[in-house]
C-alpha cells in the first residue's frame, strides 16, 4: 500500500513528493507516497562552543510504515545527528533536548552525509502516531558563530515487500577513566541474541579516541571467535556492513566484545559524559529479524 504523508512546517516545507527545489542542505524530497522528509531547523551555535539542538514531533501519516533506507544531511561543524522514537508521548517543539525522555534509537549519522540501506525484504516498522526525536549536535572552535541544521530521508517500502523487519543494537561502555598523559584501553562484552542476523556495526567515540575493535565472542570462554570491526577516526568512524547473502548470524552463546583506546594529552583525568570534552565508548548495530532495541549497559 501507498503511505500517506503530511507536510510539516517549522520554517522549512516538508512532507512527501513535490517540488525539491530549496531542500534544506540539497536533500531531494522522498518519492510521492513513498516517504518522508524531516528537519531541524537551522539554529545557531556561538563561537568556540558546541550545542545539541532537538525536535520532538509525531510520525506525520495516518498508518504503520515500513522504512527501508534512511539518508540524512548536515552543515559542517556536526558531531552527529540522531532519530530516536521516544517511548513516552511528547508535544511538539525545536529546543533544548530533555535527556529524561526514555527513548530507542533508530538512526545515526556521523557524517555531513550518510545513508543508511537496510538489506532488500528487510524493513525497519514504525508504528502510526510514533513520537520522535530528532537530536542534532554541533561543535564551533571558530571565533565566529556558525550555523547547525539536519535533515532526514525515511523512504518506505510496501509492507507487502517485507519478510523481515530491523531492530538495533545500542552497547554502551561507560567504565571510563583515562589518566593525565597516558593512553588507556577499555573493554566490555554484551550478549547478542541468538538466532538473528546482524546487518551493520558501527561506532562511536569523541576527540581522544584513537581505535574501536569488536569481536564475535563466546561469552562463556570469552574466546574470540571473529574479528568483526577496526576504526581509527572518531570522527569519521567505519560502517560495515555485512554482505546481503551473508549476514553476521549470531549462534547462542555468543556476545559482542568491543574495545575503546584513547590518548589523553590533557593534565585531568577524562570520563564518560556527553559533552565532547567528555569521552564515550558506544557500538551500534542492525539486526532482524526483530526483537526489539536491544541495549547493554
């Protein structure tokens, strides 16, 4: 069936189809019926000063959806951009993010420009009246204030198409504690489920991180039993994704083991946080078919 969309209206024209002329950042509208376009609008962050912007709205449409590939845009200076569906019911506005608000995670970007394909069958549901979260964060080490602004592409599929559906796996390791003039390494293992296959891993860290390592492991033994991810760049961090005829498919027993090594050059010791003079040590991944978000703390 063809999904019905709505326009959306917070200085910018959103909605489905029509004119893609002055898209916010140059994102094309979604095709008619087949999607939706979502923004927060532009805002500014000082100079020599980061800020994390949100938009809390209701899934625009009158129907459950499937969506099959997300792609977002950024303005330069972007740390990431984040949509989450919030489990609690929110009104609509552009403002301060309320960190309170339990929440999944369904989309993350790093990059000015990402896409996100899930493979062909798969589909990630989002439920008619869903409240969502759009989070936006920029840093500015410019003595000039700058622009923040993102955009996002969910392009839904026929739910006739769908033989499975997504879900995400959100690790985080908050164990930190990086001494003054060192380099420091942290680790920890989360349980994957058994039975699903896993699509995509990624990563993140802030300025101090240096690698990000996972493993396949056994969670009994804590054997390795694949090397599944290398990245160097926390601000560019790697995506793999796994082959659509050859999914990670995870047996039972088994977890993922994921590594964070930093350097701190600074003279205090750097901890978990949210600020990006704080650190973080997250994996991220896609799964189906689904059981729901799946974290570990």
């Amino acid at each position: 069936m063809r999904h019905a969309c709505a326009a959306l209206a917070l200085g910018l024209t959103l909605g489905c189809g029509g004119d893609p002329s002055g898209a916010p950042l140059g994102l094309d509208l979604p095709a008619p019926g087949f999607g939706v376009q979502l923004a927060i609008a532009p805002f500014p962050v000082p100079p020599n000063s980061e800020k994390t912007q949100c938009r809390y709205l209701t899934l625009p449409g009158d129907a459950d959806v499937d969506v099959q590939r997300f792609v977002s845009r950024m303005r330069q200076g972007s740390h990431h951009f984040l949509l989450y569906r919030s489990l609690v019911p929110v009104s609509a506005y552009q403002g301060d993010c309320r960190m309170d608000l339990a929440r999944a995670v369904v989309y993350g970007a790093q990059t000015e420009a990402s896409e996100q394909a899930l493979p062909p069958g798969v589909a990630m549901r989002l439920s008619r009246g869903s409240s969502l979260i759009l989070e936006s964060h920029y840093i500015n080490g410019a003595d000039t204030a700058i622009t923040g602004e993102a955009v996002v592409n969910l392009d839904y599929v026929d739910s006739g198409a769908v033989r499975d559906r997504a879900d995400v796996l959100f690790f985080l390791n908050q164990d930190i504690a990086i001494p003054p003039q060192s380099t420091y390494t942290t680790r920890k293992t989360c349980p994957l489920p058994a039975g699903v296959d896993v699509f995509l891993l990624a990563s993140h860290m802030h300025r101090r991180g240096r690698a990000f390592g996972m493993d396949l492991v056994d969670v009994t033994t804590g054997d390795s039993l694949r090397h599944l991810y290398d990245s160097y760049q926390w601000n560019d961090p790697l995506v793999v994704r796994f082959p659509d005829d050859a999914p990670l498919v995870v047996g039972g027993n088994q977890g993922l083991r994921f590594s964070c090594t930093y350097r701190n050059d600074d003279s205090v010791t750097v901890r978990w946080g949210l600020s990006s003079e704080d650190e973080m040590c997250i994996a991220f991944g896609m799964y189906y078919p689904s059981l729901g978000i799946r974290y570990c703390f």
